[in-house]
C-alpha cells in the first residue's frame, strides 16, 4: 500500500505541476492582457516574446506550481522518498529542456531561473505539508 502511496503522490503532483503551471499562466492572462497575446504566441508559434517582467512572472508561476506539487505529493504519499522522486524528476526534466535542448529559445536567465529553484521549491512544498519533514525519518 505504501509503493501504490508513493507512486500516486508521484503522478499526481507532476500532473498538479504541468496543469497548475498553465491554470496560473491562465489566470494571470485574464488580468494582464498584454501576457495574453504573449502566451498565445509562444503557444502558437512556440516565439518566446516576453517582455522581462512577464518572464519573471513565469518564474514566479512554476515554482508556485512546484511548490503545490511538492505538497499534494508528500499528502498523499507520507513518504520522503516519493517526494524526492517527484523533486528528480521534476528538476531533470527542466534541467534537459532549459539547460541542453532548448537553451536558444529563451533568455540565459530565464532558463537558469526555471532551472535553479525547481527542486527547492518541490522540496519546500514537501515541507509545508501538514506532519511531513524532509529531515525526519520515513513513515
């Protein structure tokens, strides 16, 4: 039961990750239309035409979402390990598409920003779950 624990709070707070990410970029389009016409553009032609400060409310918008995940998988999971896992993963993936595939298409800062705080934040998230501690043994 433990393993099927780990393994949901794995999937859910990657699915939370990815959808609470675009829920947030959503939500701030509705109030600044300006970021709206930006992210559609990326969306449709994949341009990445944000002005600095609509790229630094992206960076603000994925560790909020990391944040999230890293809660909903240590509620769901009790398990350290899990998000641990949650956190590799969620950092590899950045790491791959910022730091090594897509490194032209974006900003040097704005790839180191999406980069650098993205397992902190999921580990911050862990922590601010009610009764979960990275530091303290397994459950």
């Amino acid at each position: 039961m433990n393993m099927l624990r780990s393994a949901a709070g794995v999937v859910v707070g990657l699915i939370v990750w990815m959808v609470g990410f675009y829920a947030l970029a959503i939500g701030v389009s509705e109030l600044w239309p300006d970021y709206a016409i930006h992210g559609r553009e990326w969306m449709r032609e994949g341009r990445f035409t944000f002005t600095p400060a609509m790229a630094s409310c992206n960076l603000a918008l994925w560790v909020l979402a990391e944040i999230a995940a890293g809660w909903l998988a240590a509620r769901i999971s009790k398990h350290r390990g899990a998000v641990w896992a949650l956190a590799a993963l969620v950092g590899i993936y950045l790491a791959a598409v910022h730091l090594i595939f897509d490194w032209s298409r974006f900003p040097w800062w704005y790839d180191l920003g999406v980069v650098i705080p993205s397992v902190p934040a999921v580990l911050l998230g862990a922590a601010l779950a009610i009764g979960f501690s990275p530091a303290r043994s397994q459950r």
